[in-house]
C-alpha cells in the first residue's frame, strides 16, 4: 500500500488521494477493485487494526461510487468538469 493513513477520517481525502493510499496505478474492474481492497481488509482485521479496517472498508465504497472518476485518476484522462476532482467529497460517510 502507498502512504498509509494517520488520519482515520475518510471525508478528509479526495479519491486521488484514496488511489495513492491504495496503490492504484491501473485500470481494473470493479470486482477486481473489490477483491483487491477486501484482501487488505481481512488482513487488517486478522491483525486487529479496526481503524484501518473501517478507513478501507469506506474507502472502498467510495472509490465504487466514484468509479468513473477513479479511472480518470489512474488514466490521466481530463473530465468535463475537473474541479470536481480536485474537491474533498464529503457527501458520502
């Protein structure tokens, strides 16, 4: 994993951060991005980090709802509307 968090609070990160955090540097589907991000999750879990586990656990979901945006990320594409990526989300939680 990239820079691993001291800062629990998932709203605090951007989904450019959450790709960074999580090691993303290609393209994958979303199981795969599920599969990838539930290994971490049970490993966590198995060595008690329940921080970590609920900061996956929502990044995850994030990065699932913000799929489109992720791939943007990862591709280097530019989207119609680039401001919304440089945003902190706070509209999940």
């Amino acid at each position: 994993m990239g820079d691993e968090p001291t800062d629990f609070n998932i709203k605090n990160y951007t989904i450019e951060d959450l790709v960074s955090i999580f090691d993303i540097d290609v393209v994958m589907s979303q199981g795969h991005l599920t599969a990838y991000l539930t290994k971490q999750i049970n490993a966590y879990q198995k060595a008690g980090k329940t921080n970590y586990v609920a900061f996956f656990t929502q990044g995850l979901r994030r990065l699932l709802l913000h799929y489109d945006e992720m791939i943007a990320i990862i591709t280097g594409e530019e989207s119609e509307d680039d401001d919304q990526y440089q945003s902190k989300a706070v509209d999940e939680g």
